[in-house]
C-alpha cells in the first residue's frame, strides 16, 4: 500500500505521517495537518493560505497544458 494519501482539501498526495483521516458526512477524507492548522487561523490567513494553494495548482495545471501541447505539436510535425 502506499504511503502517501491524497489531500481533498489542497489536492496533493502527502505522506500519510504528515496525514490526518477527517470524518465527514461523506464518509472519512484524508487532510494534510497544514490544511487543519491554516482553518484555525483568522480569516485573514486562511484566505492567503487559499490562495497559495490556488497558486501553486494552477501554476500547475499550466504546466501540464503546456506540456500537452508540446507533445501534440511533435506528433502532428
């Protein structure tokens, strides 16, 4: 089995020390503890947490676009 699980909250997979299994309506999610700790700060911080973590997946996402579009000019040269 792996020893990483995947966030719900950031979107990334951590190692699962670095883990907590947060029970939800949904069922049990794994959340990685500097998630936890940004929901307990103030409004202020968890925004600028928020935002990073928006930063960080769409920088990202364009570098996967970028990367497909470079693999679909090379197989259609």
């Amino acid at each position: 089995m792996s020893d990483t699980a995947y966030c719900y909250h950031c979107g990334k997979h951590h190692p699962k020390t670095e883990m907590r299994q947060i029970h939800t309506k949904g069922g049990s999610r794994w959340r990685c503890i500097k998630s936890i700790m940004a929901t307990r700060r103030g409004v202020a911080e968890r925004d600028a947490f928020g935002k990073q973590v928006t930063a960080v997946n769409s920088s990202e996402q364009r570098a996967r676009m970028k990367a497909a579009q470079n693999t679909e000019r090379k197989t259609t040269a």
